[in-house]
C-alpha cells in the first residue's frame, strides 16, 4: 500500500500551520486557555468489496510548563470492514492549561486504506458522512494562545496509472488571537451533496467552527480497473503563554495536510 499513499502524498500541500511564528511579550498572569479539534468520517453501502485493507493511527500529546496546570489528549481510530465493506477514520485532539508560562500541544491522524477490483462496465460508488468541530478559548489577551486545524481530505486513485480520479477535502483552522480562521470544504470530481451544514464564529477570545457533510461518490470504468480509497483524518491543537516560538512549533511541524483538487472547489456558507 506504500505506493498509493507515496501517489497521494504527491497531490499535497501544507494548508496552515498549528503553530504562530512569534513569541508575545507578557507579565506574568494566571491565564486559562483550551484547544479542541475533532474530525470523523465514515463510508457506508459501498458497492464492492475491498481487495485488501489498510489502517493506521498516529497520536502525539506534549505538555512543558514552567508554571500551570496542563492536559493534553490526543485520540485517533481506523476502521475497515471488509465484508458488509465500510469504514471509518476519527481523530481527536484536545488541551486545557492553567497558569503563567506553559505549552501544551496535541496531535492525531488516522488513516483508512481499501484496495477494490472494478470490472468493465461497472461502477464504483459509497455513500459518506463527514464532521468537523472546532474550538478555542483564552481569558486573558494578548498573553495567552490556543489555536486548534482539523482536515479531512480522500481520494479514489487509479492504481495502475496512479492518478487521482475524485477528491474531497474538509478543512479548518481557529487561531486565537489571529485573522486566519477558516472552515472550507474542497473537492473535485463525481460527487454529489446534500445540504452541508456550517456554523462558526470567528473573532473574540472564544471561536469555534463546525461542519457537517453528507455525500456520495459514483464513477464508472469502461475497463476493469483497481481502485484505491485513500483516507486522512488529521486534527492539531496547541495552547501556550506566552504563545510559543517558530522552534517550539516544529514539534507540530507536520501541520495539517490535506489534498487540493484541481477541480472545483467552493467555501462553505
């Protein structure tokens, strides 16, 4: 399965980082800060049965402080079933601290791999469900930071002349303070949608950003064809006083990746 993720990863881009990029001069004050990202999907009534399977989880939660109370989580699952097919991804990272000076940060991905055999004159399609929740929270500004990134990107790629087919990607980002929060949703190909769902507020010492996406995906093959569902599930939070340096960030330096279609691509509103 290498090999089809090494397609993927070629289709890339690091779309924000968790971390800022300067250090906030502050006297020393007690201050609160939390950070949460969630990120689920799930594919259901698949019309093939997947060839081979593939699932992986990676989390990572880091605390420092030189004075506060810190917790960090950081969850992720993957889940294939080959036989009724369906699968699901989840990812959750999540931090609180309390004090002066301290940095929290939590990281998570999971990933689904199916592998499907589509004869000619087929079609391959699935039913999904994705969600995006968002939230952070400061007491006490300029001195304190929480930001927290959320994606959720998939593909169908040809495997023989290794080509992405369809793409989709849901993504989000909350830094607080800052002006780059967003929640967009990315896709291209044979996709269809009902009513997706968004809410979020953005600025203040509280935001959050929610979205909810039902879909579908059918493409048919004129020639037998294997096919790769490709899955990322990947979330970010970090919460710091003062807010951490361009150094400390590399310990998240992996950021948020997620597919960019070239095909259509639309803002959630």
């Amino acid at each position: 399965m290498k090999q089809y993720i090494g397609v993927v990863k070629h289709f890339l881009l690091l779309v924000t980082s968790a971390i800022a990029s300067s250090v906030l001069v502050t006297l020393p004050s007690q201050a609160a800060t939390f950070g949460l990202a969630q990120a689920e999907v799930a594919f259901t009534n698949l019309n093939q049965n997947p060839l081979q399977t593939t699932t992986n989880v990676d989390t990572t939660a880091i605390v420092t402080a030189k004075n506060g109370i810190l917790q960090a989580i950081a969850n992720g699952e993957g889940l294939f079933i080959v036989d009724p097919p369906m699968a699901f991804s989840s990812s959750l990272s999540e931090a609180f601290g309390e004090g002066s000076d301290y940095l929290g940060l939590a990281k998570s991905d999971g990933q689904v791999i199916g592998t499907f055999v589509v004869n000619a004159g087929t079609s391959f399609n699935f039913d999904f469900t994705a969600s995006l929740n968002l939230l952070t929270a400061i007491d006490n500004y300029p001195a304190e930071s929480a930001k927290a990134t959320g994606a959720i990107s998939f593909a169908l790629i040809d495997t023989a002349s290794q080509s992405i087919l369809d793409i989709f990607s849901l993504i989000g980002n909350l830094s607080t303070p800052g002006n780059d929060d967003f929640i967009a949703i990315q896709y291209g190909g044979n996709f269809t949608f009902s009513n997706p769902v968004t809410n979020y507020n953005f600025g203040g010492q509280q935001e959050y950003a929610k979205a909810s996406i039902q879909g579908s995906l059918q493409r048919s093959f004129a020639n037998t064809t294997i096919v790769s569902l490709v899955e990322l599930t990947s979330t970010r939070v970090t919460v710091a006083v003062p807010e951490p340096s361009t150094n400390v960030g590399l310990l998240l330096c992996c950021g948020v990746i997620v597919f960019i279609s070239r095909g259509r691509a639309s803002k959630l509103s």
